[in-house]
C-alpha cells in the first residue's frame, strides 16, 4: 500500500509538473498572434520590393568614371510612371567643379527628382545627365554615386552613436578626422560637451538632436567623405531665418573647393551662392 501511495503521489507530481510545463509552452501564442498581421504586412512588402522591376540598370560594359566633376542636366525630361506628366520637362542645368549653385523653386517643382537623377535613381525619358562629359548611363552605379555627397533634410540620421553616423562615410576614418568635420560644421564644441562624446546615441532618426544639430551632423558626414561634389538637400527646413543663414554659410566656407549644389526654397544663403537656378513645375 505504501509503494502504491507513494507512486500516486510522483504521478500527481508528474501531472502537475506536465501542466505547468504545457501552460508555459503556450504561454507565448497570444504575443506571437498580436505580431502576426505586423509580420505578414512586413512579408508582403518585402514581396512587392523583390517583384519591382528596377527603375535604372547598369550598362552590359560600363565605362570607366571620368577624371572631371562636371555635372549636367542637358535638355531632362523625367516621369515617375510610365504614363503619369513629367516631373521635369526640357531641363537644363550646369555645375562646373568649384562652383555654387542653388536650385530653388516651390514643393512640387521637382527638385527632389533633380536630385534623383543626379544619383541615378531614376533616368530621364528624354535629356541626358552627364558627369565629366559621359552619360551617366555609361557609367557603373556606383561610380556615378561615388561623386556625390547629399547632406540635408533627407539625409538619413541612423539609431546610433554619432561616431557611427558620421562613419559611413569613411569607416576608416580616425577621431581627429571625426572631430576636424564637427569642428568644420560648428558642432564640435556640443560634442565635446556631451558625457559620452562621439558615442552619444543619436536616437530614431536623429530624435534626440534638435533640428539644426541633426543638419549639421548630416553636412559632416558628408564633409568627411571624399565626393567632390556636395548636394543640399533643403539643409535649413525648419530651421529659423537667422539659424538657416548661419547654417549655409558655414557649409559653403566648410566646402572648400567642392562643387556644391543647394536645393532650397528659401531665400537663405542665396547671395552667397555664384548662380541661381529657378526650377518651375512641369506642364
């Protein structure tokens, strides 16, 4: 009776131990269903992206990139869809290296789209953009973006450290370099000040910096790189007059002998530029 009683009793254990452990096993399902449709709407995106046919190809033999810098849109038309208005219509602009123009025009006007092409991801339907003389769609991708450094409002601030972020540019890159492109972009002393320097995390595209540490600290990423020309891509939105004229000024002195490129709709920093460029809407 004894050896009955106790086998009763490590079966009622064993039971309960069962229980426990196929009440944990389970215990996830309802957070994995809550994460279900968000997985699904992810999965069906990625499919839709890798079912895209690509808006620009690389040449069966590309050419090798030229030695010079100059850029130019000669006579562009560009659509985003095959059927839809263009965006640019019989555009023509001119960047010869060492020189300053600012592209302006109202939203809408197509200065992104400029922007688009000059880092080929997207090719005119009519025109050509020519770097150094050469069409860009004789030239390797690459190549043709190897040229450009894009600072500004859709420059891309990644959840990381400051050191982080300005290294894509130049992972190489030493901390006097690092500090030399703060320094020429006026932000070197905030860093310094910082308790954690060159490795304070930034946050979500860039939410822990106010509007103009997170401009400026796109323009040094770019500084840091060796692309010979430098693309502004609305570099004072949502900045003040006084901050946005210091802001441009400050990035046209740091640019050295650098083509640069501003597009803007604002008049900041336009006298300080050798030409103006205005850009209508199409049609």
């Amino acid at each position: 009776m004894a050896r009955q009683r106790k086998t009763a009793a490590l079966v009622k254990r064993l039971l309960l131990f069962l229980a426990v452990a196929s009440f944990e096993a389970v215990t996830a399902l309802p957070g994995a269903a809550r994460e279900l449709s968000s997985t699904l709407a992810s999965g069906r995106r990625v499919l839709e992206l890798v079912g895209r046919t690509p808006p620009v190809h690389d040449p069966m033999t590309p050419l090798d990139p030229p030695a010079g810098a100059a850029v130019a849109l000669d006579g562009v038309t560009a659509r985003y869809e095959p059927e839809a208005p263009p965006v640019l219509s019989d555009f023509d602009l001119q960047l010869d290296p060492g020189r300053r123009v600012a592209l302006v025009g109202p939203s809408g006007a197509g200065k992104t789209t400029v922007t688009n092409l000059l880092l080929r991801f997207l090719d005119p339907v009519a025109g050509r953009v020519t770097l150094g003389g050469r069409d860009v769609r004789e030239l390797h991708q690459q190549d043709v973006r190897r040229t450009f450094a894009l600072a500004g409002q859709n420059a891309y601030v990644f959840n990381s450290t400051i050191r982080a972020n300005l290294g894509l540019a130049r992972p190489d890159a030493t901390d006097a370099e690092l500090e030399g492109v703060l320094r020429r972009a006026r932000i070197d002393e905030w860093v310094a000040s910082l308790p954690d320097g060159l490795d304070t995390l930034v946050g979500e595209e860039g939410s822990q910096l106010s509007g103009g540490q997170r401009q400026r600290l796109t323009v040094a990423r770019a500084l840091l790189s060796d692309a010979p020309v430098l693309i502004l891509d609305e570099p004072t939105a949502h900045l003040d007059a006084e901050t946005a004229e210091e802001l441009v000024r400050d990035i046209l002195a740091a640019a050295d002998d650098r083509s640069v490129l501003l597009i803007t709709h604002r008049p900041e920093g336009l006298d300080l530029v050798d030409e103006v460029v205005a850009l209508s809407p199409a049609g």
